[in-house]
C-alpha cells in the first residue's frame, strides 16, 4: 500500500507560491503545541540570508503540497591537525531541519524520499557533510551516525542520554577524521529552544 501511495508522489524544488502550504504541513505534522514553533523556523530559515544556499524540496500529490524537507548552510569552526585553518573553512556542509509529511500520510516511504532527493541535490552540488537532530530510529538508515563521537559538536550542547540523536553523514570519502569542530548554523535556528530531540 505504501509503495502505491509513493508512486503518485512528485517530487519538486520548493518555491516562493508555496510557503502558506509549507506552514501548514508543518504544523499539521508536528501538532498544536511544537507545530507552530517548527512552521515558524521553516519559513524563517527560507528568508535568512545565513542559512543560504539551501535546498528546499517538496513533496506533492497532485495539487496538494504534502511535506518538506529544508536543508541549509552550515560552517564547522575547529581544528584539524591542530590547525583552524584548511579542511575545517572549506568543507561545504548542510543542516536538515525540519522534515515533515501530513498526517496519514507519514510512514509511506514520503519523508525518505524527500531526504534521499535531498541528499542527492547535496552531493552532486559538492556538499561534503550533512547533519541532523533527530530521531535515532529514523535517520541512521540513510548512512547518518552520532556526530560526537566523530568529532563535531552540536550548536547547543545535547544531553548524553540522547547524544545519538546529534548525527552526520559524510558524503565524500575522507573528509570525517579530517575535519572536526563546532557546527555553526543559520541565525534562526541558533536558538537553544530548537535543540532538543
């Protein structure tokens, strides 16, 4: 049943005519109390010149927008070797947050596929590591692994009991061991309240 839903499903880059419904799949996804908090940073991040480039993808089904997936920009600062320079400046890196699909509609295959696009789009513009807050249970099947243990540090710190949930996946060979740091992201989402799993 999933895979026929799935494949009635177009996938496309997002645009400036579908915030309203980018919202609202938002905050239908995520509930009455953390729904509008999540809708409210996806279009934020949209318009915040530090989180760009970005990759905004959607999903829709005929007309109707039915989820999102929002990659944007992020830098590491650290060392490498020792150094603050090299690897750590020029290593291009992305954030995904937030990813959402209606209800009746989750656990179909939709999300995964939008991170799939995602990370295909990243990878062929050159992106070399992606990282993500998020449930442990879900992202480790695209190559995603706890970030800490790898070296890089979350904006905020994250609790040890749910340190799997700060996680990375390369999308080059070589640039993990290589690069370590601090994960510096857009402006918006720098808020201590968007990082807690």
């Amino acid at each position: 049943m999933g895979g026929t839903v799935a494949a009635v499903i177009a996938l496309r880059a997002g645009r400036a005519a579908d915030e309203a419904a980018i919202r609202e799949v938002h905050q239908d996804a995520f509930g009455p109390v953390e729904g509008p908090v999540v809708a409210d940073l996806a279009l934020a991040l949209l318009h915040d010149p530090s989180a760009r480039p970005l990759t905004s993808l959607v999903a829709c089904r005929a007309a109707e927008l039915i989820g999102h997936v929002l990659f944007t920009r992020v830098r590491i600062e650290g060392q490498t070797s020792g150094q603050t320079s090299g690897p750590a400046r020029s290593t291009v890196a992305s954030i995904l947050a937030p990813l959402a699909v209606r209800p009746g509609l989750q656990r179909q295959g939709i999300g995964s596929r939008l991170v799939r696009r995602g990370l295909a789009v990243l990878a062929a513009e050159g992106c070399g590591l992606v990282f993500v807050l998020g449930h442990p249970g879900f992202y480790p099947r695209f190559g995603f692994r706890p970030a800490a243990e790898r070296g890089f540090l979350a904006p905020y710190p994250i609790a040890p009991e749910q340190a799997e949930a700060w996680m990375v996946l390369a999308l080059c060979d070589g640039v993990v061991g290589a690069v370590a740091g601090s994960v510096v992201c857009a402006d918006c989402l720098r808020q201590p309240q968007h990082w807690s799993p």
